[in-house]
C-alpha cells in the first residue's frame, strides 16, 4: 500500500503530497497497531519493517525542503513514531537463536539509531549535484557529465540521475550505512539486513521493476518458438481451451508463457514486419511485463496474461467480425492490450485500494486505480530504455504511435468491472449495427468489449480449466478478505470469505454477470461464440453438483 514512484518529482512536495504523506502514515500506524509482532507471520513483520523505513526516508526528505515550523514538527512526530515501531519488529522478528544472528540485530538496531541521531543533528545535506558527483568513479562521473550535455531540462536530468543512482544503490558495497545519500536514493539495504529480508523483496517496493536477463534471450526465444515440437503440441491446436500453467509449465517454454505465445502470434501474423518493429525491443519489452506479473498471486499472475492472450487471438481467429472489422494494427493493439492489461497487480482490487488510501490509489484520485497502473507501468518502461523496450517508438509516425497509445490507454482502462455495464450498452449498439462496423469509435468500442470478455471469461471455459480459474480467483479474493478482516474486523463482501464455498459464489456469477454478456456477445457475432455460451450452460450444471468443502 506504500509504493513509491520513482518517477514522481520528489523534490515538489505541495499540500496535496504533504496530505498524501500524513495519509500513508496513518494507514502505516493503523496497519501496524492492528498486527502483533507475535502472532503475525514473519513476512507480513518484514513487509511493515520495509514499509516503516520507506515512510521514514519520504518524511525526512520532506523536512530538508519544506520551511513550515509545523508541518516539520509533525513529520518529525510520525518519524518518531514510525522509528519505534521499525525498530521494534527488527529485534523482535524470529531468529534461529545463534549468537550471530543477535549480534547482527544488535548492529542494524545501533546503526538505525545513530542513522536517527544523525539526521536531525548534522547540518541540512547539499542537494549539490556536482558535489554528490564528486563521491563517483571516473566511469560514472563521464556517464552523468554526457547526460547533462543532452537533457537540458532541470527535472528530466533529475529523474534520469535518480535512475542511474538507483542502480548504483543495488550493487553497493557500503557496510555504514543503512541508506545511501539520503537526498538522491531510495532506500538501499545495509548489507547486513541480508539475513532479514532480501534485496528483491526491496526492490520490489520501487514502481518499475527490471528483470536480468541473458543477452541472447530474444534471439533464443524466436529460435525456440519455430521448435517442431512446440508446432506440434500447441500452435497447430492453438485455441480456447489451451492450458496456460501447462503450457508454461513445458521444457521449451521454460516459463516464459508469456512471451512465448505473445511473439508466436505476432510473428505468425508478420506484425513486427508489417510496422517494423524490432523483435528484441517487442520480445525484451514482454519479458519485462512478464516478470512483473507478480508470481505470488493466485490468480493475477502471467498464467491469466498468457490466457486472456489466448482468448484475444481465439476471437481475431473465429470471430468473422473482428477478422474483418479490424484493421491488423487493432489486432495487434489487442495482442499487446491483452498481456499488460495486469501487469503488477498486488492481488488487492480497486477498493482495497480505495480504502486503505494506497499510494496508488491517492495518485489515481481512486479512478479504475490498478488498470492507470497498468498502462502506466507499461509506458514507463517504454520510455526507460529506448533501445531495449521502446517498440512504441519503432512506428516511427507521429500518428501512428499517438494512435496506439489510444488504443492501448482505452483497452486496459476498460478492463476495470466498474465498467462492465457500459461494455453491455457498447454491444447492443454494435448489434444494431449489422456487422457494419466502420467508425473509429465503434471499433475501439468492440476492441474493449472484446478485452473486457477475454479477461472475465473463465466461466466460459471446458470443465476443468474453469475450476482451476475459479479457485484462483476466489483463492485471490480470500486472502484479500483475511486483509480486510485484520484491517476492518470484517471482510468487505461475502465473497471474500473463507466460509462462502465456490459451489455458492459460482452459479451466481454465471447466471447472472457471464450468461447475459456472452449471449449477447454471441447475438452481436452472429452465433460465433456458440461453444462459449454452450461451455457457460454446461458449467452452470455442473457447479450444482459440485461441493468444495466435503
């Protein structure tokens, strides 16, 4: 709930971020006073610890800026009080009782408290960049002296700088210190903090995440994915009912699922050549998307990117009115739409979020929260590394790329279910159109209700691959209730409770969300998604005999 955005102008800290700042705090506090360090598990403590010293650099930070006597007394209050709780966790968090272990607590514990002692005694830090450049080697000195010959804007420079320095904090070698230049960094990890909580659990508290990974991957990927074999089990069968996890699951594919099947259809359909798109910047650009798809959800995971995928291109391939009402700049706008439209999901939906007034949801102004995130997430990566992830910019024209942005921007916004009745209204007039679908709007219209069908349409699956899903997405919305439950004293709906079986929530939602948008999907189609409604009657049936908790 307290991601911090790298990309955010951190030194413009206005009423609205000291508000937000005091609202973080206080979800923090809330947070921590509802869990005991006894009885929480071990996570959830390192996750408040982390959370703790993020909140404790952001309020420091804000006190070197900003003038206001009050406002600082009242940082320097929540800081306090952040600190003790921090500080608290880290000596009481579980040990395996060696005195080693011991002596580490007792150094991280001595070095956050003369850290403390520290910042508010010595004389306010430079915000020089030249002098901070001066702690540099050689090599990095040259990288930033190149910078600041090209970027001549103040902030742009900025946030490239804070970039580079980011970089500099993952391989850092200090044993002083538990942050690096405070004014520059994020948080970086003493070294000695290792045996509490890893450096890729740290990371993940920063909004754009990078993934390493070998040089010869995207040429390794377009060579495995022409592998006879892979021909054979999947791409001559490709089609609805393809198993995701078993797929990734293969040897070939190696759990890049994501990947893999994203750059088969692209390449199938000669995408990349027709725009002229370099296949490592499409092909680096999914790896990345892929691996911040967050493998401790359930069900918001690349597993459910790789099948909303599949269902996208399931109706490009069946559906006569898509394959003739778009244009194959759409369907590959689709493709792309379909793999990032989760992309770094918490496994918490939109009114988590919402309640529990999470920096994302402050940024958001509670606005379809996670779906801005997605896309958002998706830009930023773009626009990190132009030569690497950039395919944006592989268009060339202006309007072109200023169109996919569109395209993509509407697509993954109206994957947020507040939204789903407006798809229902979208439909009925794509019907009435009689298969004459030529306006622009029209045709985002059935893009998005398109997306919108692929991504909720489990239900509609064979038997099996339907209970599979519905058991993630439940078992996903059940940890969210235990959330709730530890934050609120109850869960927010009944569906997040661990004692509403499947057999209970699961004829509802068929019956009365899945049955009316697919039967009338299937009207504005001309009955070409028979099967899926055919699969929906079937599942109905067989969730009446069905009994999770014998």
């Amino acid at each position: 709930s307290f991601d911090d955005d790298d990309d955010e102008d951190d030194d413009n800290f206005d009423e609205n971020r000291l508000q937000q700042l005091k609202l973080s705090c206080s979800t923090f506090l809330k947070l921590a006073k509802s869990s005991s360090s006894e009885t929480m598990e071990s996570e959830v403590s390192d996750n408040i610890i982390v959370d703790g010293m993020n909140l404790m650099k952001k309020l420091f930070d804000f006190q070197q800026i900003n003038k206001n006597k009050d406002d600082n007394n009242e940082m320097k209050r929540l800081y306090d009080k952040i600190f003790d709780i921090v500080t608290g966790r880290v000596s009481t968090n579980e040990s395996d009782g060696s005195n080693s272990d011991e002596y580490q607590r007792d150094e991280i514990l001595r070095n956050m408290k003369q850290r403390r002692q520290n910042r508010y005694h010595q004389s306010a830090p430079t915000n020089s960049i030249d002098d901070v450049m001066n702690n540099f080697d050689d090599e990095l000195k040259q990288q930033l002296n190149d910078m600041m010959g090209t970027i001549g804007d103040d902030k742009a420079f900025k946030d490239k700088f804070k970039k580079i320095l980011l970089e500099v904090a993952k391989t850092s070698n200090s044993d002083d210190e538990l942050y690096d230049n405070d004014d520059f960094k994020t948080p970086q990890l003493n070294p000695q903090l290792n045996s509490l909580y890893s450096s890729e659990q740290f990371n993940k508290r920063s909004s754009l995440k990078f993934y390493d990974v070998d040089t010869k991957f995207a040429d390794n990927i377009q060579l495995t994915e022409q592998n006879k074999e892979l021909e054979n089990k999947y791409w001559k069968i490709l089609d609805w009912g393809l198993d995701a996890i078993q797929f990734s699951n293969d040897p070939l594919v190696n759990d890049n699922c994501l990947v893999m099947l994203t750059w088969h259809l692209i390449r199938i359909n000669e995408w990349h050549k027709k725009f002229n798109i370099t296949p490592s910047k499409i092909i680096n650009f999914l790896y990345q998307i892929q691996e911040a798809y967050n493998d401790d959800n359930p069900y918001h995971n690349k597993y459910h990117a790789t099948d909303v995928v599949n269902n996208v291109y399931w109706f490009i391939d069946n559906v006569e009115l898509i394959k003739m009402g778009l244009s194959d700049f759409q369907k590959f706008s689709l493709i792309i739409g379909a793999a990032i439209h989760d992309v770094d999901h918490n496994g918490k939906n939109n009114h988590f979020h919402k309640m529990t007034k999470s920096y994302l949801a402050l940024r958001y102004n509670d606005q379809s929260i996670l779906e801005n995130h997605h896309i958002s997430y998706s830009f930023k990566l773009m626009s990190s590394n132009q030569d690497k992830y950039d395919w944006l910019s592989d268009l060339k024209d202006d309007k072109l790329i200023d169109t996919a942005r569109n395209y993509l921007i509407q697509m993954v916004l109206s994957t947020d279910m507040s939204l789903h009745k407006k798809h229902i209204q979208q439909m009925e007039k794509l019907k009435s159109l009689s298969g004459k679908i030529e306006e622009e709007e029209d045709k985002i219209h059935l893009m998005c209700v398109v997306l919108h069908a692929c991504d909720i349409g489990n239900a509609a699956k064979p038997r099996a691959l339907c209970v599979e899903w519905a058991k993630r997405c439940i078992g996903e919305f059940r940890i969210q209730g235990d959330a709730e439950k530890k934050l609120f004293g109850k869960e927010n709906q009944l569906l997040f409770s661990r004692n509403h079986p499947l057999e209970k929530s699961q004829p509802g939602w068929i019956k009365f969300v899945m049955m009316p948008y697919f039967k009338l999907l299937n009207e504005t189609f001309n009955n070409d998604c028979d099967d899926l409604v055919g699969n929906l009657k079937s599942n109905l049936a067989e969730w009446g005999k069905y009994k999770e908790y014998e």
